[in-house]
C-alpha cells in the first residue's frame, strides 16, 4: 500500500510537467504568422480618366485571414495614390498623357499589421483618339473688273483645319447663279455669266467649307470694280462723279448757276452725250437702275448739288479734271452718301467762295491735304455737320481767308492742329469750332499757335461751343488774345 501511494505521489508531478509542455507547444503553433501573398499586376486605363475614377483594385491575400493594409512604397512623380482597401485611383489634380508616357510602374506593399509584402504595379495608358475639330473659315473679300469674262479665276477661298484634314469647298447660296467653286475652293465666274457694276456693285455668296465629319460657312463678297463706260470718263481733263439710281426711269439732276456762263459736253454713261451751252441745270433718265458714271468736259464753272434733288444720289467724286472752277459755295450741300476716290485736286485758281461746300454731307472724308487755297475769302460753314471728315489740312494756305464762321461745326470726328494757320485777314470765327471733335490737345495748340502769330487780327469772336483744354500754356494764349486783341471765347468749357 505504502509502494502504491509513493508511485502515485511520484505521477502527479510527471503528469503535470507533460501537461505543460503540451499546453506550452500548442501556444508556440498559435502566435507564428503568415506573411501576406501579393503579385505583380497590371492596369489598363484611358489618358482621360479623371482624378475621381479608380483604376483599380490591388489583390493580395492572407493566410491567416487578418485585414490587409496597402500603401505605395515606390511613387512615379506621386501620379499615383492608394486606399487602406487597395483602390488605386491617380492622385488628386494629376492626370495621363499617352504622348508622354504609355506606362508607369510603381512598387505597392501590403501589411497584415505583423508582416508585409510588395509587388511591382504596371498602369497601361491607352490613347484617347481626339474630337473632330471643325474647320475654320472667316468672311472673305475680293474684287475684279466688271468685263471679266466668264470661266476666268477670281481668287481661292482660304480655310483652315485644326486637324489638318483636307477641306473640300461648296457653294451653299449663290448670287443668281454667277459663280462656280472648284472642290479645292477656286472661285469662277460662271460660264455665260457676265457682272455689270451699274447694276450691282458687289455680290455676296455662301460658301461651305468641310473635312468630311464637320463644316464650317462664311459670306464670301465679291466687289465689282466699274469699267468706265463713258468714253469721256476716260480723259483726264474730265471732271467724273458716280451717282446711283434705284428705280427704273429715275432722273438724275445736276445743279447749276443760270448766272454764269456754260460750254460743255457732258456723257452720261448710257450712251448717251449731249452739248449744253446754257447755265440749266442738266438732268437725264436712266432707264435701268444702277450705278452711273458721269463725265463732264468743257467750261463748266459751278456746281450746285444743294439745289438739286438728286444731291442723296451722288455717291462718289471720281476726278476733279481741268474744270476752271469759279465757285463751290453750296457746291456738295447734303450730299450725304458721296465719297471722296479723287486723286487729283480742283483748279481753284479763280474760287474765292467755299461756303458751305460740304456742308452736311456726313459720308464725306477726303483728302484734301494738298488743296491750293490761296485766293479764297470764304469759308463760311464749310464742313459744318460733315459729321465723318477728318482730313489733315493743316497746312492749307488760308492768308486770303476772311470769315470762317461755323467751318468745323458740329463735325463731330474732325481732331486736327490748326495751330499754322495764317489768320491774319479772318474777320469772323463765330461758332467755328463749335461741338466739333477737335481734342483739348489740338484745341491747346491752336490757340496757342495763333497766339504766336504777329498779325493776329483783333476783336474776333471764336465759337468753341462744348470745347476745352486744360493746357497752362494755351491759357496764357487765349489770355493774351483776350486782354490784348479783344476776342471772345464762346462757349468755351474747360472742365479738366
């Protein structure tokens, strides 16, 4: 019994010590973890993908089973960013271009919080093809003659693509059929077609430019140049206006002075030519509407359009000639749609009266920079209301000049330095300058400039009505005018 109770003494202890390294073995096996599994992978995604979108998921397992964590060791140019869960997306505010890369490869690890892993990511850029732009086309202008014969080249309408694409051309809206366009844009007459510049002066077509997905469409004007049909036209010694008629039957008139003494030979452009020895004012009637020339040749000393009804019908002085011109007081009076295409200039050698010679006539801005005006006396309202001249005449000789009342009135865009003009002889200058466009620069330096002079005449009267300066030398100017020649500024505002 006592050998009994001494082994059984001795097996506790043994089977206990068995008991705790079984315990202790089993516990070692638990605690060893399994190191996450991560492969290389590769991602194909477009050049456009937004910042927004994810490119994809990362895969990598666990043996264990733990949460995995990912995180980007290796960056290229930190395009890249990563979620906790593995979403690969770019980073915020970067973006792809196959140009300049068509892959990136960076390096992304996995944790289970114990272990990690990394493994080489692949991002394929794909190239995203481009919109078709469409092509480009502006307005574009041209001019020929009028007697241009049929299936001759005018010139070639111009476009562009962005693309480069290879633009066929069409014509959309025609003029009446006139024209003809060649796929590569070439622009024709068309064949048995004719242009007339009496009848109209320019034509207007629709052209459509395209690259085979896209088109684009301009106003393409053709401008017809006349040729002059009156043979008298043609000389020099002519004095040559155009006037147009709308309606058929219309009668153009020309005004005259019954006062003074007329020889000439005047072609209406029609065919028809007359001689008119009598100071009556010419008229004739066109039988179709259009754009007519009108040549005069011979003694012919005035014009008066102020008294003429068709003065809205001149459109254009063309040659002033070798017409010994006695007077052009009232001579262009309201012809508001005349233009200035001279290049020669008037005999003014026997004219001493301008009045009111384009007076109202609001189209009107030539040159007459080159004017001889030594023998004139008046001036009075010359350009008064020619609210678009702004020619430079400011060096016209007007020593002979006694009254300039109202010349630049309310000629709203004329801004020239009058400052050299010899004004000695002026006896009036009411209202001259009234709501003209004359600048407070070339205001200051007109006065200023007649100040200097030694014959400033005395007691004037200067209209300047809503006109000023702000120039201390041109006020000690007009100082000197008033307190030592008498003058009166009128209206003069000099708010600076």
């Amino acid at each position: 019994m006592a050998q009994i109770m001494k082994l059984r003494n001795l097996l506790v202890p043994v089977t206990l010590l068995i008991l705790m390294v079984f315990s202790c073995g089993k516990d070692d096996d638990a605690t060893t973890n399994t190191e996450p599994e991560i492969a290389a992978q590769s991602f194909n995604v477009k050049e456009n993908l937004s910042d927004t979108d994810p490119i994809g998921t990362v895969k990598a397992t666990d043996g264990d089973g733990d949460k995995l964590t990912f995180s980007i060791t290796t960056n290229d140019n930190n395009l890249f960013a990563i979620s906790d869960n593995g979403i690969l997306t770019l980073t915020s505010g970067k973006s792809l271009d196959y140009a300049t890369a068509t892959s990136h490869t960076i390096i992304v690890s996995v944790s289970d919080g114990t272990d990690s892993a990394k493994a080489t990511m692949t991002i394929n850029v794909t190239e995203v093809a481009a919109a078709n732009q469409a092509p480009i086309i502006a307005t574009q202008e041209f001019e020929v003659a009028e007697d241009l014969e049929s299936n001759l080249y005018i010139d070639t309408v111009i476009a562009s693509d962005p693309d480069g694409d290879i633009l066929t051309f069409a014509i959309v809206t025609n003029d009446n059929d006139l024209f003809e366009l060649t796929s590569e844009g070439d622009l024709r007459l068309a064949d048995g077609k004719s242009l007339d510049y009496e009848t109209a002066t320019s034509h207007q077509i629709t052209v459509r430019a395209s690259d085979g997905t896209d088109s684009a469409e301009a106003i393409i004007t053709i401008k017809v140049s006349n040729v002059v049909d009156a043979p008298l036209a043609k000389e020099v010694t002519s004095f040559v206006l155009t006037f147009e008629t709308t309606e058929a039957n219309e009668i153009v008139i020309i005004g005259t002075d019954g006062g003074l003494v007329y020889d000439y030979t005047i072609d209406w452009g029609d065919g028809t030519v007359e001689t008119i020895t009598t100071g009556v004012s010419p008229s004739h009637e066109f039988t179709s509407p259009g754009t007519h020339t009108i040549a005069i040749n011979g003694k012919f000393p005035r014009i008066i359009m102020s008294q003429s009804p068709s003065a809205a019908k001149l459109m254009s002085i063309e040659q002033w000639g070798a017409i010994e011109w006695e007077s052009f007081a009232l001579a262009f009076q309201s012809c508001q749609n005349m233009m200035y295409n001279a290049t020669d200039v008037p005999d003014l050698s026997l004219v001493m009266d301008l009045t009111a010679m384009f007076y109202n006539a609001t189209s009107f801005n030539g040159n007459l920079s080159n004017w001889d005006v030594s023998t004139i006396k008046k001036m009075r309202n010359m350009f008064a209301y020619a609210s678009s001249f702004n020619g430079d005449i400011s060096d016209w000789k007007v020593d002979n000049v006694e009254t300039m009342f109202g010349m630049f009135a309310y000629a709203t865009e004329f801004n020239q330095d009058l400052g050299g003009w010899n004004i000695g002889n002026v006896q009036e200058m009411n209202s001259m300058l009234d709501a003209s466009g004359l600048s407070p620069e070339n205001y200051a330096k007109t006065i200023i400039g007649w100040a200097g002079q030694e014959n400033v005449p005395s007691n004037i009267t200067f209209g300047m009505d809503l006109m000023g300066h702000c120039d201390v030398e041109a006020f000690e100017a007009q100082t000197f005018l008033e307190n030592e020649k008498g003058w009166t500024f009128d209206g003069q505002d000099n708010s600076c």
